[in-house]
C-alpha cells in the first residue's frame, strides 16, 4: 500500500494535479487580499484620510511618464486599423462610414484597452517592483512599527492617482488614435477627404459612448494600481520574490482589464 502510495505520488497526473489545485488556491488567496484591501483603501477615502501630496506625485508619474508610450501604441493601433480597413470600405462604396468605424473602434475598445496595456507595462509593473522592494528590504514593516498605515500611504494616493489619471489619458490617445486613423485612411485610400473623415466621425460617435469609455477608464485606472501594489505587498524571498511579485501583478492587470471591459460591455452593449 505504502508502494502503491508513492508511485502515485510520482505520477504525471498526480503532479499536475497538485499544480492545478494550488494555482487555484493562490488565485482565490490573492483574489482575497485584493478586496480585502480595496476596502481599506475605500475606508480611508470616505473618511477623507488622503495625502494630497503623495496623491499629486503619483498622478504625474501615472499620467506624464506613461504619455509617450501609451499615445505611440494608440495611434500605431489607429494606423493599423484605418490601413487595413479604409481601402476595403472604399472598394464597398462605405467611404463615408470609415471616419465613425475607426472613432467608434477607439472610443469604445481600442483606446481604453490599448492604454490599459500600456499603463500596466510601465505604471503598473513599477508600482509593483517598488512596493515588493520595500516588502523585502523591510521599510513596510517599519511603517508598521512607527505606526503609519501602508493602505493609507502607499495604497491609496496610487489608486486614486489611478482613478483620476487614466480617464484623461485615454481621452488624449483616443483623439491621436482618430487623428492617426484620418490621417491614414487619407493616404491609404483613395476619394477619402479631411471632410468626409470628420463628418463621418461626428455621426457615429456620440455622448454615450464617451461617458462609457471614462467610466471604463476610471475602473481600469483603479484596478491596475491596486492591483499592482496589492501584488508587490504580498512579496517575499529577495530579489527573486521582487521579480515573481511584478510578474503577478502584470498578469493580474491584464486578466482585470479584460474582465471589467467585458463586464462593461455586456452591462452597457449587449
């Protein structure tokens, strides 16, 4: 018995098994944590415990510093799409549609999701790295020890830099993006004016939808901060956990995203 015991311990399917039940109790252990400390970040804002100091630096690296990379991955996605869509719709006779197609495209997904990605790739994987860092280096639990909150003093001036950042972001990359996109159907189309482009912008994109792609914006803003700092609180083990704690954050982020854009969807689309 105690043979048949550890051949079975040594099987593929026995070890795999093990992997797939663990990686399910870190998803619901993490998933845990983060709401647990959504709700203390929540607390202290209601409560208006909020450093409008530390809230105003972490809202000029959220926003400045992730300017240029989120605006360049905008507008190539724009570029992309009017390339590859502008000549097929002329060919069709929908040459006045390419304008609303490509600022529906932007407003509605492309805009948001493309700058998610890019804050999450510079914002959100620094905001991970340095917290972990002060996990293992032992600065949080010297906070603890002064008696400062690290939810009130890390946490929440990033989530709400977060929250108040990302819906100005994704406005000025979602106007480079048509902008780009015009620009593009322009060259890569024939009979396709500035005119025509703009018109056809006007007519498709409505009030709605930009108060949707604020609303998203806010939440994904949120999401990948705390996220992001929620992931390299939780850090451990060196070095080595600093670069495991950052990988987690980066996958969480992204999963998140998807997820509230999916959940947005079906609220305000489907």
């Amino acid at each position: 018995m105690a043979n048949m015991r550890l051949y079975l311990k040594q099987t593929i399917t026995y070890q795999l098994t093990l992997m797939f039940l663990r990686h399910v109790r870190e998803f619901f252990e993490t998933f845990g944590d983060i709401a647990y400390r959504l709700v203390l970040v929540l607390r202290y804002l209601f409560t208006f415990q909020i450093n409008a100091k530390q809230v105003i630096e972490q809202s000029s690296r959220f926003a400045v510093d992730s300017l240029p990379i989120t605006l360049s991955i905008v507008s190539m996605t724009a570029i992309i799409l009017a390339m590859q869509v502008a000549p097929e719709m002329v060919k069709q006779g929908g040459k006045d549609y390419i304008g609303m197609l490509v600022s529906l495209t932007m407003v509605r997904e492309i805009g948001v999701i493309m700058s998610g990605f890019a804050i999450i790739s510079m914002i959100g994987s620094s905001q991970a790295s340095e917290l972990a860092t002060m996990r293992v280096t032992d600065q949080i639990d010297a906070m603890k020890v002064l008696k400062v909150s690290p939810f009130r003093y890390l946490f929440l001036p990033r989530v709400l830099a977060g929250i108040i950042m990302m819906p100005f972001i994704v406005i000025l990359s979602s106007l480079v993006g048509i902008l780009a996109g015009g620009l593009t159907a322009m060259t890569a189309a024939k009979d396709v004016t500035w005119l025509c482009y703009v018109t056809s912008v006007w007519q498709g994109l409505f009030i709605r939808d930009i108060n949707i792609m604020l609303l998203k914006a806010s939440c994904f803003g949120g999401a990948i901060s705390l996220i992001s700092s929620s992931c390299g609180y939780d850090a451990k083990g060196g070095a080595k956990g600093v670069g495991i704690a950052t990988t987690k954050a980066v996958v969480w982020s992204f999963v998140a995203i998807v997820i509230i854009d999916c959940i947005f969807a079906v609220i305000f689309y489907f």
